[in-house]
C-alpha cells in the first residue's frame, strides 16, 4: 500500500473528505456570521443556538407532525429565520449604532436562553433523526466507503454557499446590501426601505444556520448543546477568514476542516486545537484575516 509521509494514502484522503463534510458545516454557518457582522455589524453568538435549534425544528417535524427531511429542508430555515425576523425587530436594530459589545452580550444571552430553554423540554440526551430513505447507502471510492448522505452533505452545502456567493458578489441585490452597509442614507435616497433590508438579510442568515441544522440532524444527535460544541470553532472560521468577507468564510471553512482531518491523522492530540493555533497566526500575521481588507 502506497504512503505519504509514513501515513498509508487510503487513509489520508479519507481524513481529507472527512475534513470536507465537517469543512461543509463551517462553510455555511461562518458564512452566515460573515454576512451578519459585515452589513449589521452584530456579533452574532446566538448562531450556534439557532442552528441547533434548526437541528430540533427538523426533528420535532418528524417525530410529531409526520414532515419529512425533505420539506424540513425548506420548513426548518424558513422557521428559524422568522425566528431571527422578530429578534432583529424587537432588539437587534436598536443595537447597531452602539458598541459591538453590546450585541455580543445581547446574542450571548440570546444563545444561552435558547439553549436552557430546549434543555429544560427535551432534556440534554441526543434526540436520535434517520437519514432519509432516498439518501441511504454507500459509495465505494476505493480508498474508502462514503456514505451517500454525507456525499449529499458536502454537495448541499457546497450548492447554497456558491448561491449566496454569487447573489452578494454578482448581483443588483448584492450591490444594494453592499451599498446599504457604506452609506444606508445614500441608499434610502434611491427608494430602497433599508431597515426592512437589513431585518431580511438577518432572517436569511440565520435560516442558514437553521439550515446546517437540517443536514446536521442525520450525523449527530439533535441535542441542545451541539451548537455551543461548534460556535467557537466557526468564530475562529470567520476572524481567519477577515471578518465581513462572504468568499473568504466559504474557503477558510472548507480548508480548515480539511486542516483539521490531516491534523487527526498525523497528530491526532492537536486536531482540537489545531484551527485556534492556525487563527493566531494569521492574526499576527494578517490582523484583519486572509481575505479581510484592512482598516
């Protein structure tokens, strides 16, 4: 058997589409952050609870109303990001102008609240979700056999985040939101309700988290601390990717997962740490992260 380093090659490229099923879940989730901090400038800690809480939307669909994975897949989001619509409305928009700390606080307790409250329904055991019927199986790679959901995983993950991409970076919308985080008194000028923008805008990012949940559900067990397990490592995705950059959180998610798969193969001890050793780096570096524009 061929070897790389000592290490046996099968091996290696099965940690490496390990680290991009887990590199996927940054992607979506970091990117959702970066979109929030880069138009609202809200530090959004209640990301991880809301993506959890997709998690638990999906398998509450199920297990008492009988919908499926596959209208859960639109129902969950949608769900989630309403959630968000009336947070934005009652609280968020009044901490815009003041300092950043303030929403951080805001979304801290936000997250924890949510947190305690699925804690004290549903208990903290793990909540077991099936993967659906069309979506089982596996595929034999040769150098190692993928189960077709985790395939699916990548692949959806990978789809919406090219969407977003190009919906901010290539289109009219795009150059509104943009345009909106400069100069919002320019952009009313034009006829264009800027506060229902940015209430929307926080709605869909949050459905984003609610999203990942929704793919989550058939990997992990849906319980009410899996977003507080994941919320620092996709901090440290965004503050490596410049905070407010959309194309840099996508590819530092993806390469940090994969970073993270070799380091489990070559030193497994340092794979927990190994994206936080890799942030302060670039920090010392690149204070405004990879794909960041300095102030």
């Amino acid at each position: 058997m061929p070897e790389l380093f000592g290490v046996p090659v099968v091996v290696l490229l099965g940690q490496i589409m390990l680290g991009l099923i887990n590199g996927s879940f940054y992607a979506v989730l970091s990117l959702g952050l970066a979109i929030i901090f880069g138009m609202l400038n809200v530090i959004n800690f209640a990301h991880g609870a809301l993506y959890m809480m997709g998690a638990f939307v999906t398998w509450i669909l199920l297990s008492t109303v009988g919908i499926n994975y596959w209208a859960a897949l639109i129902v969950a989001p949608l769900v989630v990001g309403l959630f968000g619509v009336v947070i934005e409305r009652l609280a968020l928009r009044h901490l815009y102008k003041v300092d950043h700390l303030y929403s951080l606080l805001f979304t801290f307790g936000l997250a924890l609240a949510l947190e305690g409250l699925f804690r004290y329904i549903y208990g903290s055991a793990g909540k077991p979700y099936p993967v659906p019927e069309q979506l089982t199986g596996v595929f034999k790679l040769g150098f190692m056999i993928l189960p077709i959901y985790r395939a699916w995983v990548i692949v959806a993950a990978l789809s919406v985040c090219l969407l977003v991409w190009l919906v901010i970076e290539k289109t009219r919308l795009g150059a509104w939101l943009r345009a909106a985080t400069e100069n919002p008194s320019l952009v009313t000028a034009f006829g264009i309700n800027v506060p229902l923008m940015v209430t929307l805008t926080y709605g869909f990012c949050v459905g984003l988290a609610g999203f990942a949940g929704v793919l989550a559900a058939p990997i992990y067990q849906v319980s009410p601390g899996m977003g507080s397990s994941l919320i620092i490592v996709v901090f440290a995705v965004v503050v490596i990717g410049g905070l407010g950059s959309v194309g840099g959180s996508i590819l530092t998610g993806l390469s940090l997962g994969v970073i993270e798969g070799l380091t489990k193969t070559f030193y497994p001890s340092a794979s927990t740490i190994v994206i936080f050793v890799v942030m302060a780096i670039v920090l010392i570096i690149r204070p405004a992260g990879l794909f960041g524009r300095e102030a």
